[in-house]
C-alpha cells in the first residue's frame, strides 16, 4: 500500500490480477485461492475515491481477469453494479478464421473449408486453443503448406487430412486445451462424470431416458430417487455448460432433449469410454426407446384382461352344458 502510494503520486496506475484455475478444479482445492481474492479486494478498496492520504493522487484502476467470477465477493459485487463487469466469450467463426490466417501467415482464401471447421468447433474460439491445434496438426503431419513464389512472403496452399474428424484429440495430453478438459471432467462428482461419458456416445440429442436405461435402468431394480439423482446431475451439467438443451419444437407430454454441444469434452470424454460400453449405451438406449414407445399400450391390453372375472374351464362347461 505504501508503494502504491509513492506511485500514485507520480502516475497513473493500471493493476491486473489475472486468476487461472490450471488443474485446480476440485472444490477442496479451490480454497486455496482465497487469498487472491483478499487482495483483489483489498487492492479495490484502495483504489476507491477519497482512500488516499496524500493530496493530488493519480487514479488507480484495479482489472481482474478470473474464469469464474465470484459474486459474493465485495470486488465482483461493485464492478457489477457500476457495469464494469465484461463477459469474455470466444472469438466468432469469421475472426477465428483471421486468427488462423495471421497464425499460419497464409491467405484466407487458401484455408480448405474442412480445416476452417475443424478447428473452429475443436478450439471453441480460444486463441490458445486455435494455436495448439495448428500446431498439432502440423506436427503429426495432418496439415502441410506449399511454399510460395520467392519474395511473397506466403504459402502457395494449404493441404490438410481428408477425414479430420477421425483424429484422435484425446492424445495431444500435453496441450493446455486437453489438459483442462481432462481436469474438469475428472474434477465432477462420479454420477455427473458418468453422464458426460455416456452423453458422449450419443452424435445427436438424447433425453433422460436414454441416459437412465444404462445408469439406472428400472428392469434393474432402480427407483424413482435414482431418476432424481440422474436429474440433478444433468442440470449441474447444464450449469456448467458442459451439455445444453435442443431448442426445438417442444410438445406437450414430449421429455426434454439434451446435446452435446461442446465438440472438445466430446471428443476428450469418448476417449475414457471403451468401444465395448459404447454398444452397450447405444443397445440399451434403443431398446427403452422400443419399450417406451410399444409397452404401453400392451400394458393397457394386459390390464384390461385382468380385469376381466377368471372363470375356470370346467366351470365354463357346467355352464354351458344343456340342462
């Protein structure tokens, strides 16, 4: 404080406090950055109008840069309320693909359109992420440039694989984009790990119905709980943004659809599930589908036939016998 106050004195100062989670994703561990918000919190009540002892201060502005922003802390809460609080999203489709032309110091007009979506969907508008993926990509030999014409500074084509989505992403462990995934998942509670890794074997949208008959099926022995717990963990999941839901058109009586909208955890998560258990999901899945759509109404035509009075046959032909 005492620096700052030396500083402030001579010029105007800019501070950034810059949190990055890194494999601290469980709740025990998460604790530990507290002490970054006492500073960020101290730093900010310093910075307010009218804080410093000395007479002719320059401003001083505090810039916080955290993942998840906490809005029971003071700092949170204040920049909030004056509308200095900024939400980062990724860069959009046609600015990623600028990104990717400075990067590769290429024309965009020579990016092939398969590549262009690739890495779009696989880097979700991060830089980072786009910038290890074309790393990737060259070092394994999937993407290849042509050198250009002496002096123009530029590459004559870009070649890239012809099936990129057969790529195995899961083995880049060493890059910062599957490194992450690979903590959040691994950083959920075991019943919503378990929806993520069966969620991703569905390629389209899939309901709570399809992920109970292999979780909890109730033709083993599941119960109406067990659908709750399986409920709640997909709308953690929807919190997290991990999954989210089709809006489509939405009938009356229709279950809610779910999908797997984020192609990185898709590929990262199919990877922690074997071929075997993915022709279980999808078997299992099918045949509730089946049940579902069937079963009913040859529930109601056994359950009218109970209801009809049983008369045993030798009585039946007492009955029917002339007297």
């Amino acid at each position: 404080a005492a620096l700052l106050e030396v500083l402030r004195k001579k010029s105007s100062i800019v501070v950034v406090l810059h949190l990055e989670l890194g494999t601290s994703r469980f709740p025990s561990t998460l604790s530990v950055f507290d002490c970054f918000w006492d500073v960020a919190n101290a730093l900010c009540r310093f910075a307010e109008p009218g804080t410093s002892t000395l007479e002719h201060t320059k401003p001083l502005s505090v810039v916080i840069i955290a993942t998840e922003a906490k809005r029971r802390q003071p700092c949170v809460q204040a920049a909030f309320n004056s509308g200095f609080a900024v939400e980062l999203t990724g860069l959009s489709y046609e600015s990623s693909i600028e990104y990717m032309a400075k990067y590769l110091n290429v024309p965009q007009s020579v990016l092939p359109e398969p590549l262009r979506d690739f890495i779009v969907k696989i880097s979700l508008g991060n830089p980072l992420y786009i910038r290890e993926t074309i790393d990737q990509l060259i070092s394994h030999g999937h993407l290849e440039m042509e050198p250009g014409t002496a002096g123009s500074g530029h590459a004559c084509s870009v070649h890239c694989h012809p099936d990129l989505e057969s790529i195995n992403i899961a083995a880049w462990a060493q890059t910062a984009m599957v490194g992450e995934t690979v903590c959040l998942l691994e950083s959920l509670e075991p019943l919503p790990a378990a929806v993520v890794k069966v969620s991703t074997v569905f390629t389209g949208a899939f309901t709570l119905a399809d992920l109970a008959s292999s979780i909890c099926p109730q033709w083993a022995g599941a119960t109406n709980f067990d659908s709750l717990r399986l409920f709640r963990a997909v709308r953690q999941l929807l919190e997290l943004k991990i999954i989210g839901t089709v809006q489509a058109e939405h009938h009356e009586g229709q279950p809610q659809a779910y999908e797997m909208k984020n192609v990185l955890i898709r590929k990262v998560g199919a990877s922690m599930v074997l071929e075997a258990q993915k022709k279980v999901v999808k078997r299992q899945a099918l045949v509730d589908r089946v049940l579902s759509r069937d079963l009913p109404a040859r529930m109601v035509e056994a359950n009218a036939k109970l209801r009809e009075p049983h008369i045993p046959w030798y009585y039946e032909n007492v009955l029917t016998a002339e007297p």
